[in-house]
C-alpha cells in the first residue's frame, strides 16, 4: 500500500507496506522516486502455531488416557504400547509450537531505524535498533521510521511575487531534514500528511523571502544565507518530532521577458567586464612597462650611486689621509714650535738670569765706580783748586784817571794779605767741598742702590711679563717662542 502524494517536479513523501525483507531497499533507497521515511513492516506471525500447540495437548491427553486403561485393563500391552508414542508426538508438537513461537516472535530493527512497539493496537514505546523477542502473541511493531539520514527535499515555488509584484518563473528550495521523534512523527501527521505540511511551510517561508527582494536582484537569492526560514520551518515542524537540518536556495528562474531583459543587461555587463579587462591587461602593461623603467632607472641610480659611494670612499680616503699627512705635519710643527719655544724659554730665562746678575753687578760696579769717580774728582778739583791761579782784580773808578805809584804800591802791599786770606778761605772752601763731595758720594750711593732696585724690579715685572705671555699661548695652543 503505497499513497503518493506530490506528483511534481519536487520531492514527495510517503509511507510504504512491505515485508522485513525489503525495509532497508524502501528506506535507503525510496519506492517510484518518493522518499519513505517510514514503512509499515508486515506480520507475519500470526496464530498457526498454536494448531501445534493443540495437538500436542490432544496427544498427551490421548497418551494419558491409554495409559490410564492401561491400567485399569490390568496392563494390557496394546495399550501401553500406543501411549508410549502418542506421547513423544505430543512432546514433540509442543516443542516444535514453542520453536515455531520463538523464530516468529524475533525482530531485528536495522541501525539508524528506530520501531513503534504497539500492544493491542496501542503504542508501547519504540524500540531500538538490535535484535528483540516479541514473546507477546499481540505485541507487534507496527512502524520502521528512518531516524539517522538526513532526509533531502526538493520543493520548487512557482509564480512568487518579488517586492515589485513581478512574479518569478520559479524558486527552487533544497532542504535535509530529520526525524528525530518517531513516535510523534507517526502518531501526529504521518508521513503522507507531512508531505503536505512541509510543502506548504515551504511555500509559504519562500514567498515571504521573495517579496523581500527586488526583482532585479532576485539571482542574489542563488546561495543566500536562509538561516532564518531554517529557525522558521524548525519552529513549525518542531511539533510534528522533525528538525530541518540543512536549507538553502540552489536556483532561482525569472519571468522569459525579464530573463531577456537581463540577458540584455548581462551582456552588456559582460561586454563591461571585458572592457574592464582589456583595459586593466593594458594598465598592467603600462605599469609593467613603466615599472621596468623604473627597475631600469634604480639600476641606473644604484650604479652611479656605487660609483659615487666610490668616489666618496676614495675622496673620504684622501681627506683623512691629507688629514693624516697634516696631523702628522701638525705634530711636528707642534713639536718643533714647543722645541723651539722651550729653547726660546731656556734662553729667555738665561738672559734674564744674566740680566739681573748684570744688573747686580752693574749695580754694584756703578756705584763703585761712582764712588772712585767722585773721589778721584774731589782730589782733581781739590789738586786744582791748590795750584790755580788767583787773580787780583783792582776795581777803579771808571773815569778817575787815577794811576798813580801810589795806588800801585797799595795794592802790592795788600796783594800778599789778601792772597793769605783767600787761601784759608780756600782751605775752608776745600773742606766744605769735601764734606760736600761725601754728602755727594753717599746720595749717590742711594741712587745707585735705588736704580738697582729699580732695575731689579723691571727684570721682575719683565719675567712676570714672558711668563703670563707664555701662559697665554699655551693656554691657545700656539706653542712656545709665538709672539
């Protein structure tokens, strides 16, 4: 018994009749191109043992009752001789019933499948998959529901209207669901009535979508996220022991006009596109062409740049050797001006060593010197003084006319007097002279002690003088002997 439900171009659901046999082929594999989630698996056990059971019964009663006359009659051996194997049938009827009772009563439900166990009609619970003894006579497995595989389902919705009301050719919605509740699955919508529901649901999540987009974008639908209508569907079909796993929209078909239309579009597009590719091919030319000028131009710059690094090694190279030549000159000059100057200084210092000793002895030589000079002057002056002539002036009146002897002999016999006089005054003229010419020596003596001090202290102020000025041009590195 099979109840096809959608004939179209989608995917249909059902549920199928058959036998243990044939539950992995419907299951796995469908039954006519319709999914079977759920088969119905036949029972075949049924009652017939039971006629064994019966004649096992009726023959050990037989066996009893012969035996019983047996015993009465006083041991007849006919009797005995019936019992005996009317018993081992019936032993053997009741052993083949209850072999006959337990190969019926085992059922294996195949991996990834689960069993409704149903008694009397009601469902007991389900059952796993395995092998199970349904030792009740009215206990039987009335369902197989496929609870691993992802189901796929193909629900293509025809004439839905987008934003603009334009109503595409068809939408295309691929989904994967799975049972993850058998019981409620069969005893709430079955799998018939789920076909329906679920094209519905479908029907009614992609039209909502559709009117959310425009028509000219309508191809964006091809592999949008649809993970909404997903929790939607799931929150419809949630009751019914189903959870959608996997959905989305693999095709989307426009009206034949708006197809043309955007086939137009796309050609253009296309065209675009290639325009867009033939120029970006010619930019990267250009640029692959303007970047070899480039490479060229750094190769170029790197090698004049290594020719001037070299120029610039080579000029570094001379300047520091030219630098080098002039430390070196530098140092000698440096060291011939300090040879020269500490020369300069030793001489300076002997002179001026020589100077004050001079200067001493000048000193001392000067004012001896002076000393001899002003005696030797005094004995001189004093020398000639004594044998200088003294002359007599008689003053006479101008104009007296008065020449006479007598006057003459006056003045002859006053002359020696007069002469007498002028010589003691000269004697004492002398001694002051002397007592002068000592006073003389000694001041001289003090102004030869002055300049020699005086002399002392200019060779000073002048050694004081090189000194700082020495000083000085060490203090400016110039060296000794600068001036």
């Amino acid at each position: 018994m099979s109840q096809p439900v959608n004939t179209g171009a989608g995917s249909s659901i059902k549920e199928s009749l058959a036998s243990w046999g044939d539950l992995a082929g419907l299951l796995r594999g469908g039954d006519q191109g319709a999914l079977v989630p759920v088969v119905i698996p036949r029972d075949t056990r049924g009652l017939r043992w039971t006629v064994l059971v019966w004649f096992g019964l009726f023959s050990l009663c037989s066996a009893l009752m012969m035996a019983i006359n047996a015993v009465l009659s006083g041991g007849l051996v006919g009797y005995t001789l019936l019992a005996v194997p009317t018993m081992l049938v019936g032993l053997l009827s009741i052993v083949g019933a209850g072999l006959w009772w337990w190969r019926g009563s085992i059922i294996e439900i195949e991996e990834g499948t689960h069993g409704i166990l149903t008694r009397y009609g009601a469902i007991v619970r389900a059952i796993g998959p395995g092998r199970h003894y349904l030792w009740h006579p009215w206990s039987r497995v009335d369902f197989v529901v496929d609870t691993r595989t992802e189901i796929p389902y193909t629900a293509p919705v025809l004439a839905c209207p987008t934003r603009e009301n334009v109503p595409l050719k068809s939408i295309e919605f691929f989904l994967k669901f799975q049972i993850i509740d058998p019981i409620r699955f069969v005893t709430i919508i079955g799998a018939s009535n789920f076909d329906l529901v679920l094209s519905s649901a479908v029907q009614d999540a992609i039209r909502q979508r559709s009117r959310l987009v425009n028509t000219e974008s309508a191809y964006d639908l091809r592999g949008s996220n649809v993970e909404d209508m997903r929790r939607l569907l799931n929150s419809q079909l949630e009751k019914y022991g189903v959870r959608i796993t996997g959905c989305n929209i693999p095709d989307v078909q426009l009206p034949n006009q708006y197809q043309q239309h955007l086939a137009t579009r796309e050609r253009v597009a296309k065209e675009l596109v290639a325009y867009e590719q033939e120029w970006e091919l010619t930019r990267k030319r250009r640029i692959d062409t303007l970047l070899m000028d480039i490479e060229r131009s750094k190769k170029t710059r790197d090698a004049k740049i290594v020719e001037v690094n070299a120029a610039l090694n080579k000029a570094r190279k001379d300047v520091a050797q030219m630098l080098e030549e002039q430390e070196t000159e530098a140092q000698r000059v440096r060291y011939e001006i300090e040879t020269r100057g500490r020369a300069d200084l030793v001489a300076a210092e002997n002179e001026a060593t020589a100077q004050r000793r001079l200067a001493t002895a000048y000193r001392d030589n000067r004012a001896v010197l002076e000393y001899e000079l002003a005696r030797r002057r005094l004995d001189v002056g004093a020398a000639l003084a004594e044998r200088a002539p003294r002359p007599v002036v008689v003053q006479t009146e101008a104009g007296s006319g008065d020449s006479s002897a007598l006057s003459t002999l006056l003045t002859a016999q006053l002359l020696p007097q007069v002469l007498d006089g002028a010589a003691s005054a000269h004697r004492g003229a002398s001694a002051a002279a002397s007592a002068g010419a000592q006073e003389m020596v000694e001041s001289a003596q003090g102004a030869i002690a002055a300049a020699a001090d005086r002399q002392q202290r200019m060779a000073d102020d002048y050694q004081r003088q090189q000194d700082v000025a020495m000083r000085q041009q060490f203090e400016r590195g110039e060296g000794y002997g600068r001036r």
